[in-house]
C-alpha cells in the first residue's frame, strides 16, 4: 500500500507539473494547439512503452468488443488539456488545481449516488458543494484584491 500512495502522490506532482507547463506553452501557441502537442507527445511516448513491455499481449487485444462509451475517454483526456491549459495562466495553478478537484470531488460523489442506485450520498455531495463554494469565494476574493 506505501507504494501505492507513493505512485499517487507522484502522480499529483506530474500532474501539477504538467498542467503548468502546458498552460506557459498555451498563452505561447493557444489551448488547442497546446493540447494536440501534449496528446501527440503522449501517444508516441506510450506507443514506446507499449512496443517494449506490451507488444504481445497487444496482438491478442479483441479491439470490437470495447464498449462505445469507452472510446469517449480520450475525448474527455483532450478537453481537460485544452480546457487546463487556458485557464491555467489566468488563474494560477493554486486556484486553478483545487478548482480541478472540487470538480473531481462533486463528479465521483455523483458517479457513486447514480450508480448505487442513489443511496444517502447526500452529507457527502453536501461536503464537497461547500468545499468548492469556498474555494470559489477565496477565488473571487483574491481576484478582487487584485484590482
């Protein structure tokens, strides 16, 4: 489990990492350019990666069988670069990130209500509505000072 939680929280430093060079890279070359150079970038160092480690069990991958929903995965993966890589700049990667996980935060507690069937996720739905509101208001208060 240690190394799991190592894995995580590197994984957040890349993330973070990544986000903020995007975001230099878009006010450079706009959003969407700067997520086509990330999502080619990323499809070769992953082709990489799988042509060393993956190659056989890839030829045995039954790719018709892959629900259509899943293929929107890499829509959704295109629109967070592009989407971060905007904002990123204009709001800082402090405001911008916890922005990030509140949305993260209220999606998961709405995936887990609808797929169990709407069980007393209420508290928690709840939890993460006040956690975003004041991250929005400290937002708006420090662009407020600002001026």
């Amino acid at each position: 489990m240690d190394i799991l939680i190592f894995i995580a929280l590197l994984n957040g430093m890349v993330i973070s990492s990544a986000r903020v060079i995007n975001g230099q890279l878009s006010t450079a070359i706009g959003a969407f350019r700067t997520s086509l150079w990330n999502h080619t970038v990323g499809f070769f160092f992953l082709t990489l990666i799988v042509a060393v480690f993956y190659w056989q069990q890839l030829s045995q991958f039954d790719w018709l069988h892959i629900p259509t929903y899943a293929w929107f995965g890499g829509a959704c993966g295109a629109f967070f670069v592009a989407t971060s890589s905007y904002v990123f700049p204009r709001m800082g990667a402090l405001n911008t990130s916890v922005l990030i996980i509140g949305g993260q935060m209220f999606s998961a507690v709405m995936f887990d209500l609808l797929s169990q069937g709407g069980r007393s996720h209420l508290i928690q739905l709840l939890g993460v509505a006040l956690i975003t509101i004041g991250i929005i208001i400290s937002t708006f208060e420090k662009h407020y000072n600002d001026k």
